[in-house]
C-alpha cells in the first residue's frame, strides 16, 4: 500500500453532511451516481492527496500499484482479503481489520 486515498465516513443524509464539509473548506471532487443506486460524493481539501466520502458506511481506501501483489503478501501474513471487484473507477479487494473496520486496496 501507497497511500491512504480515501476515508469512508459514515453519514444519514449526504447533502446535508456535504453541506457541513463544505462550510469546513472542503470542495467537492466527484458527486454522481454510486454503484448501489446511491449517489458517491467524494471531497477533499485543497492539495491534498487524501480524500473522504460521505458514504453509508465506514472504510479506509488505500491506494496501491499492484492488487495481486499486494494480496499476495496480505496473505502471506495471515490476512484474508476479498475477491478483486473489477469496476469503471480501478480494481478493488475488500478486508476487515481484528475490529472489524473494513479497508479496501484499490489500483487505478
């Protein structure tokens, strides 16, 4: 893993949170349809790398050159990873941490 790319955050109502991020002096990188029917709002502040989305649940997304690779070793160390989901936005493998936080690694 590279990078920590983007942090899921939990919220009830999107707008209204993406209304209360903005006020912060977050802007608003990407908002439009989800995979689930939902809409992805994708926000971050100016030059910064790490981004957050104002989701239905909470996950860390981070970024890595190689998602075979990186399970590969993930799974040398015990750790479990998720099938590759091959989607428009990169390739993404799910795992949960020992608390049950999930991650998620994503190759552009």
């Amino acid at each position: 893993m590279k990078s920590v790319e983007i942090i899921m955050l939990p919220v009830k109502d999107r707008q209204k949170a993406k209304e209360f991020y903005l006020k912060l002096g977050f802007q608003v990188l990407v908002e439009g349809p989800g995979e689930h029917g939902e809409t992805w709002i994708q926000m971050g502040l100016p030059n910064s790398d790490t981004t957050i989305s104002l989701a239905g649940f909470q996950g860390i997304i981070c970024e890595t050159d190689n998602i075979e690779t990186e399970i590969n070793e993930l799974k040398t160390k015990g750790i479990e990873v998720g099938k590759i989901d091959d989607t428009p936005w990169g390739r993404f493998a799910w795992l949960k941490d020992l608390d049950g936080n999930s991650l998620c690694l994503h190759q552009k």
